[in-house]
C-alpha cells in the first residue's frame, strides 16, 4: 500500500500520480534500504514537484529476509525504481528521473557500482542522479524507511 508522508493512504498510486502530474510536473523516484538483523526493507518514494510551490511525496515500503551483498541491495533498490518509472512511464507528460543511492567518490564502497547501475537505468530510457544530487533516494527515501511505521515492521 502507498502512502503519503502523513501517513495517508493512497488506494490507486497511478490516478494519484495522474493526477498530480497532469500539467507536466517533473517526477522523481527513488529507493532506500535499511539492514536489520534478520530482514532488509526497502522504502521507494514518488516525488512530484510543482516548481515553487512544493510537491506531493508516495511512498511504499516492502520487507525481505536480510540482503547481505551490498551489490546485490543496490542492484534490488535500482530495479525497485525502475520497475515502479516503467509503471508510471505513459502517465507522466513531463520526465521522469531515477535517484540512485551510490556515491561516485571512490572512498565509498557504493562506487564501485555505479556505473552498473547507471547503465541499468539509462538502458531503461530513464534519467537519472546520484549523490549528491540523489535526494528522492538519499533524503525522502531515507528518511521513510527510517521513520515511517512501515519501515519498522518485520
């Protein structure tokens, strides 16, 4: 189930999305995870900005055992992305951009898989950021799965 950051529920994602962006509003996705001891969530975002006038924020968060590999937890949050921007894709008059949560600075273990990753998601037809500009997947998303009841719950 979707959700607002209030913690709405949002019974269809795509009217919701439809709607928000109907005059050509730029939507952003991203995904962020967080280990747990047995389980690894992962909370996307659907960011929707209306230039200086704020934006609208969905999220969903789902839960699977624990994800050791961190190529193999960055590769699952890229295609959680990708998949939900191949949904929402034909809706959306204006672009559609995927925030990856990597880190080219080579002293971050992320970097490594960037290029990967970006490939992946460019391969799709897709736009794309990464840090520092990545903030759908390394600030919402983040702070979603951080805060949000659902990013808590086994």
């Amino acid at each position: 189930m979707w959700n607002t950051l209030s913690e709405v529920d949002i019974p269809d994602i795509l009217h919701f999305v439809e709607a928000a962006a109907k005059d050509g509003q730029l939507v952003h996705i991203g995904t962020d995870s967080l280990q747990h001891s047995k389980y690894t969530s992962f909370t996307s975002v659907i960011a929707i900005l209306k230039p200086g006038k704020g934006g609208r924020v969905a999220y969903k968060t789902t839960t699977v055992p624990r994800i050791k590999s961190l190529r193999e937890r960055l590769l699952r949050e890229t295609s959680i992305s990708v998949d939900i921007g191949l949904q929402l894709n034909e809706l959306i008059p204006g672009q559609l951009t995927i925030h990856l949560d990597v880190n080219p600075d080579a002293r971050y273990r992320s970097s490594a898989h960037v290029q990967e990753l970006v490939g992946y998601v460019v391969g799709q037809g897709f736009a794309y950021r990464i840090k520092p500009d990545s903030w759908a997947s390394t600030s919402i998303a983040d702070w979603a799965v951080r805060h949000t009841s659902a990013g808590r719950v086994a």
